[in-house]
C-alpha cells in the first residue's frame, strides 16, 4: 500500500514545487517548471474517477442497450397516449 503512496506524494511535491517557483520566482523559473506545472494541471482534467468494467462493452452491447432504452421508452409513451387518449 505505501508502493502506491510514495510516487504520488513525490510526483505531488514536484508539482508543488513548479507552481510555487513559477508563482513566487517567476524571472528565475524556467521551462522545466513551467511544463510540470502544466502536466500536473493537465493531469488533473482527466476523468480518473471513471473505473474500467469487468469486461469491456463492445459495438454490439451498446447498440443492444440502446434499442432496449428506445424500446421501453416508446412503450411508455404509446401508454401514456393511449390512456390519454381514452379519457
């Protein structure tokens, strides 16, 4: 578990590090912080938050939920006509 830890928190303190220099000593900063400080950030927009499933979906899984989602909603609506209509 510390495995884990240990280059995130140093890869961290690298970031930290660039945006700090770049923040408080600008004139002496360089490109390397520059592009550590723009890595990082631009780590952060990834979705990492989003797990891969057990198995991946293929084509025809997604189309297969597709036309399900379509079919059931166009029960429900042809439902709720026909009760409105009948009223």
């Amino acid at each position: 578990m510390v495995r884990r830890w240990v280059p995130a928190l140093v890869l961290c303190g690298l970031w930290w590090w660039a945006v700090l220099r770049l923040v408080l000593e600008p004139a002496r900063a360089g490109v390397v912080e520059g592009a550590v400080a723009a890595g990082g950030w631009g780590l952060s927009l990834l979705p990492v938050h989003v797990a891969a499933t057990a198995r991946p979906m293929g084509v025809f899984d997604a189309a297969t939920g597709l036309l399900r989602r379509g079919a059931a909603w166009i029960r429900r609506a042809a439902r709720s006509w026909r009760q409105w209509v009948v009223r």
